[in-house]
C-alpha cells in the first residue's frame, strides 16, 4: 500500500472518530438534517451565558473561553449545541439535566438564565462557522419564511453550532434558528 494510502486511509479514521466524539455529549435537541427546513418546538432549558459588544464572529474565541472557565470552575458537563447570537455577541451554553440541581449562579462574566420552551424556523447546514456561511443560511432560511407566511417571525435568528474546534470544517454542522409564532398562536 502506497504512503497516500496510507494517509488517506489514517486521516479518514481520524475524521471519522473525532465526528463520532464530536456526537458524544449531551444533546439538548434534536439536529435539524442538512440542507433540510422545518418548524420545531425547542424544549425549556437553562443556559449560561457570555456576551460582550460588536459582532460574534469577532468575539467567539472570548465568549467560549469565559464560558469554559465557568463550566470547568463548576464541574459542569459538556453539552451540544453552543448558541451563537451575532450582534451583539453573545453566546449560550446549554445546561444538561445532570448540572441542573447545582443552583449555578451569574458568576465570572456568565449570566445563568432559564429559558422556556419556544418554537423556532430551523435550517440545517454543513460547514465552517463563518460568517460567510451563516449570512447566507440565514438569507436561506428567511427565503423559506418568505414562502411559508403562515409563520410569524417572532424573534432575531442565531446559530446553534454542534461540533468542537477539532472538526475539520467541510464536516461540521450548524443550523440557524429565527423564533416564531404559530399560525394558533397569533
């Protein structure tokens, strides 16, 4: 077998095993199919939260750090998805149903908020978290709204991020969330 096979071969198994770990965590809900649309009930949560001033994607590296100290501080598990609101910066972390009775509190830059159950537009995608990419899943997302009226916007859209800074770019997945109203409820 060739040296590119070789390599070849090695990095799929590497690729492949840290998609698998990347799955391993909590999942505070369902993962919306790449490419697909779909109207979905999020269930209530706690999350914690950092927010700083300007935009996301200038400020991720920050937000992520500050909530990492305060999960590693308080022996709070790794949950999947990471919630990121573009302007201003902010970013959520969900909470898992084992951290939950540890009566957490706003400490260190992270706000502990609880969350009730919402209804939002989803639309899944594969790849990196840039800008780029989440400008124009929401600019799909807001098209799809467009021709489904019956939904009402209800709220500024966000990202829900599921992979860890490990996961080579083509092979991670996010989705974009805009709130809204049922056609019931307005």
């Amino acid at each position: 077998m060739s040296v590119f096979r070789r390599t070849i071969i090695g990095l799929g198994a590497i690729l492949v095993t840290a998609a698998q770990y990347g799955c391993s965590y909590q999942r505070s809900f369902d993962k919306t199919a790449v490419g697909a649309f779909e109207v979905k009930s999020l269930p209530a949560a706690v999350v914690l939260v950092a927010a700083g001033s300007g935009d996301y994607f200038d400020n991720a590296n920050g937000l992520f750090m500050t909530l990492f100290r305060y999960i590693d501080r308080h022996d709070v598990a790794m949950t999947v998805p990471v919630e990121g609101h573009h302007a201003p910066a902010q970013m959520n972390f969900y909470v898992g149903s084992r951290d939950q009775g540890k009566g957490l509190t706003d400490a260190e830059g992270v706000e502990v908020r609880k969350l009730p159950e919402r209804t939002v537009a989803s639309h899944g995608v594969r790849g990196s978290y840039t800008r780029e990419n989440y400008l124009a899943a929401i600019a799909r997302l807001r098209g799809w709204l467009n021709e489904h009226p019956a939904y009402g916007v209800a709220g500024e859209p966000y990202a829900v991020y599921w992979n860890g800074p490990y996961v080579p770019g083509f092979m991670k997945r996010f989705e974009v969330h805009v709130p809204v109203s049922l056609p019931a409820q307005r």
